[in-house]
C-alpha cells in the first residue's frame, strides 16, 4: 500500500513566542534599575538599584533594594546594602550551594565591583572590594556544577553606547564556589556588558554590549565571533528556553526582545516591549521568522523613549521564562528622575 507523505514535508508546528503579561513590581517616584534575578532555596530574589537617578545626584549614592517572594504573587522589599563608600549602580546574584552572593559593581567615583553574601537570603555581609578598579563583573550564571561570568575592563570611562566600540576587553571567569574566581580566556578586545548562556550540548554562547555574538565550545578558549553592530544591545541578557535562545537589552531607547539562533549567530527581532498602550503595538513580529510571536499583555507604560532595559531573565521550564527590567524617564546627568521595576511573563511554544 504507497503513501503519499513523505517525511519531512509535513508543515512546521507554528512556533510561538508570547508575552503573556507584563507587571510593575516596585515604583516609588525614584530611580530603581538594573535588576539581577534569582530563584535560591526555594525564594525569588530580585535586587536592584535605587537613588535619585541613574548617575549620582546631590552626592547620594546608590543603595540596593531586595524584592523577594515565595509565588511570585506577594512581594516583601528591603534594603540590602546602603553605605556612603558604595555607588550601588548594578548588583548581580549568584546562587550557590551554600551562599547566596552579591557582587555589586559600582560606577563612582570610579568603576570597580564589590561582593557581599548571606547564608540565609537575610543577612549580608559587608561588602568588600573584589576586582581592581576599572573591572566590571558581568551577571554570572551555572552549568553543570561550575559558576561562569564575564569580567571586563573599560576603565575609568563609562560603556559607550551601543554600536561603539570601548578600549577595553571580556574575560570569561570561572568559579567553583563563587568566592575564588579564575581566567579562563579573552573573549574579546573591545566590549562591555555581557550576556552568556549555555547550549545543550555545553556550547557557550555570549552577547557584548557593542554587538559582538560569540561562540566557544569546551574548555571555552577558542571563540568564533560575528560583528553584529547594528543590534548593539545595552546590559543584555540571554535565556536558553527549551530549544529557544531569547536575547533581551536596550535598543534605540527600548526595551528589546529578540530570538538568537546558534548556529548562524545572527539575531531576530521579536518586539520592544509595550510602551503608551500596548494596543498601539504590532500583534506580531516585524520579522518573518518570528511571524507567529504574540502580545497579550494590557499595561500601560508611559516612557515611550527612555531609560530602560537591563533586563534579566528566570528560566522555570521548557516553556516559561521571567524577564526583569527597568523602566524610566529619560536620562539626564544629574537630574533626579523616576524609573520603575517590571516583570514579564513570556512563553515560548
């Protein structure tokens, strides 16, 4: 008996990428961004920034706030860490087997990190200064048992926008423990900011501020690189979802989403995220191979072109994924502004 199916030929399953929802988490009229975000010992923790403004205005430093939460529903805040000897401008959590730690990059009166750790996700330690000036730590992430971030140096000078290119350059690190932290090549020359996330079969892939996408397999020392300048992304972020490599950062004053594909290395844009009414958005991607993304969330946002992104995205399955971020004013050096906390909820099927 023949058949007239041929393997192969039956259409694709529509592939959908939806953003569900999107909620404000914490507004108080002051600048609050750059949040970093975990799930440790069975808690959501988001921290971030909060001052007057992005940069240090009337001489006050930045503090950094915690938000925690057991379901995601009901959120309690604290400060963390507020001192005078620390511009709190970006922290980043790492979970660990033993300690939740905090490694807080801060921007004046030069840029230099500091790590601080609690045993319970309650109590801190004081921080202290980790990496000589003129480093940034990027946020870490694990595989297979081993603790990765990016450190790069662009010295005293802030990140150039996005599409330039810095002095600097990105080390890949490696930790066992999350305290004691070792080289394990360049990544670039040039770059700031950034991303990395892990394949499936232990490809490492990363993100660069100024629109480099590399690619290394393991030990992690030989890296493939694409220039793509035109889609330089500020403080982004990368999710492996499933089969899908989402892509978040600041793009032309947005907040960006996007689709990595692996194998060429190129990016697709998805969506910025709703600005005004998000009936005034695209139900759909502008580009074809994201044709069947949705929008369904209703929040209204208010900054249509401002300061924004630094997003940071929680994987809970094969389908569902988290995306902090900030959401504010345009920036202005040395005028105080507002920016607000959100999270997203984004499904990818």
């Amino acid at each position: 008996m023949s058949s007239s199916y041929i393997p192969g030929d039956r259409p694709a399953k529509p592939h959908r990428i939806c953003l569900e929802n999107v909620e404000t988490l914490y507004a108080d009229g002051r600048w609050n961004g750059r949040p970093t975000f975990v799930f440790w010992r069975d808690e959501y923790y988001i921290a971030f920034r909060s001052s007057l403004s992005h940069d240090t205005v009337d001489d006050e430093m930045g503090k950094v706030l915690m938000l925690k939460s057991t379901d995601l529903k009901d959120w309690k805040v604290s400060t963390v860490i507020d001192g005078p000897e620390i511009d709190g401008a970006e922290p980043l959590l790492l979970g660990t087997d033993d300690r939740l730690y905090m490694y807080i990059v801060a921007e004046n009166p030069i840029t230099t990190t500091f790590m601080s750790y609690s045993e319970d996700g309650v109590e801190w330690a004081k921080p202290v200064k980790y990496f000589d000036d003129g480093f940034s730590f990027n946020t870490p992430v694990t595989h297979k048992g081993i603790h990765y971030g990016a450190l790069d140096y662009a010295g005293a000078q802030q990140a150039p926008v996005p599409g330039e290119r810095s002095s600097g350059y990105v080390d890949l690190m490696q930790s066992t423990d999350g305290l004691e932290w070792t080289k394990v090549s360049r990544i670039v020359e040039d770059g700031t900011e950034t991303a990395l996330v892990f394949m499936k079969d232990d490809t490492l892939l990363t993100v660069i501020r100024q629109g480099w996408v590399t690619k290394a397999k393991p030990p992690y020392t030989d890296w493939q690189v694409v220039d793509s300048k035109e889609v330089g992304l500020g403080g982004p972020d990368a999710a492996l979802v499933g089969n899908t490599v989402l892509v978040a950062g600041r793009h032309n004053a947005q907040t960006t989403l996007m689709k990595l594909h692996p194998d060429t290395m190129s990016l697709d844009f998805i969506m910025d995220m709703p600005i005004h009414n998000v009936k005034a958005q695209p139900t759909c991607s502008v580009a074809e191979a994201m044709a069947d993304t949705e929008i369904a969330s209703t929040e209204e946002h208010v900054w249509p072109m401002g300061d924004k992104a630094y997003p940071e995205f929680l994987v809970l399955d094969d389908h569902n994924v988290l995306m902090a971020y900030y959401d504010g004013q345009s920036f202005e050096a040395g005028v105080p502004k507002q920016a607000d906390i959100r999270l997203a909820t984004i499904t990818v099927h």
